[in-house]
C-alpha cells in the first residue's frame, strides 16, 4: 500500500488487499500465509476516500478531474 502526497484519507476506511478473502481452503483448514497473494495498491497524489469507505482489490486509485 502506498499513499502519495496531498490525499485526504477519511475515517474508518479499510483496504482489502485479498482477491479471495476466506478464513479457510477448500479442505476446511484455516488458511495460512501461503494461501494468499497480497495486490499492491497505489492512491495517487490529491485523491479523496470518504469516510467509512472499503476498497476492495484495486491496484491504483487517482483524483476525479
């Protein structure tokens, strides 16, 4: 996750960072860090996320002109 300059990022606001977000595989066992892939994600320079917002698996967010 990286956040540039001049973002304005509002309160409680989550990432989700997992295409596939589950507690356990297939099998039924729990999942460990080997189960999941981490997306990188980029907020751009001047970009706004409002309160209480979720951002789901995105690689780049930018400022609406």
């Amino acid at each position: 996750m990286t956040i540039e300059d001049n973002v304005f990022v509002g309160h409680n606001v989550s990432f989700i960072n997992d295409k596939y977000p589950r507690a356990t595989t297939e099998s039924g066992t729990p999942q460990s860090e080997a189960d999941w892939q981490v997306v990188k994600t980029l907020v751009k320079r001047g970009a706004s996320i409002g309160t209480s917002t979720t951002i789901l698996v995105v690689s780049q967010l930018e400022k609406m002109r």
